[in-house]
C-alpha cells in the first residue's frame, strides 16, 4: 500500500507551524523545505513547503495562501496513555489556540486536535450499556479530558 502522507496547507505559517510541532511530538524533526522560485507563484525564495515528522508520521506543510482555512472536518486524535500525557498535549497544543468541547482542541495556527486519554472508547463502548453512558455524558460536560472523573462517572462514584 501506498504511504499516506498529510499535507497541511497554511497561509505564509508552515515553517513556524512545523517547528511548533516538533517543538511538542518526541523523536520529531524538519526533514526537508523547498523554496519557491522564480516561476512562483509565491515570492521566489519564500518557503514552499515544509516535510516534518511527528514521531514516524510525515507531513507536509504547504505555503499557499489564504484561500483554504482548516476548520474541524478534519481533526488529528492523540491516543495518551495516561492524564499526565494528555495534560501534556492539552496545555502545548491549546497554547495560543481554542479549548473545544469533549477533548477538541484548535492549535494556533487553526488545526483541530482530539486529546484522549486511553481507556476511554472501552468506558464508552462498555457491555454495560448504563456505565457507557454515564461515562458519555461526563464527557460532553468537559473541555480537556480528565479521565479520573470519567472513570468516577462511569462508576457512578462522581
């Protein structure tokens, strides 16, 4: 199978954006930038693209222009394995962005982000229907996801 590769289109931001990442992901790196040239269409020398991983993952970051925007049709989840990595995630990613609903988050640069601790689809999705439920409706009362007070809800010890 062919690699799938997300290609992230910005507005003059992919170079800052990219190094935003790598700045939050472990064993993540700029792995190439190409630069516009005299053809254009942007400033010949201005960033093109930018080639980041995010710990394996490759991206693409493209310089080109403010005719597209991200919006939450497209989100990026981060599976954590604890609160501790969520609180992590959260608090960087959010930093200069917008906390949403239900563990969303929107960067700064506009890219939306699911911050979800693990064990949490197991709670949602538990056999017993009633704990599931209790759990899915902590959920929607929160911003960032304290898994915790998930755990207490599913329980129903909150």
């Amino acid at each position: 199978m062919p690699k799938i590769t997300p290609n992230l289109w910005f507005d003059g931001q992919a170079e800052p954006a990219a190094e935003f990442y790598i700045g939050i992901f472990p064993n993540s790196r700029i792995t190439g930038i190409t630069h516009y040239g005299e053809a254009g269409p942007g400033p010949a020398g201005t960033v093109l693209t930018v080639e980041f991983e995010l710990d394996g993952q490759t991206f693409i970051g493209i310089n080109g222009g403010p005719q597209f925007t991200f919006d939450e049709a497209i989100s990026f989840m981060i599976g954590c394995a604890d609160q501790e990595e969520v609180d992590y995630y959260w608090d960087k990613l959010s930093d200069g962005g917008e906390e949403g609903p239900c563990g969303w988050l929107k960067d700064k640069y506009g890219l939306s982000w699911q911050v979800v601790p693990g064990g949490m689809q197991e709670m949602l999705n538990d056999p017993d229907q009633a704990r599931g439920q209790r759990a899915m409706k902590a959920m929607l009362g929160m911003k960032k996801l304290d898994l915790a007070a998930l755990r207490a809800a599913a329980d129903g010890t909150a």
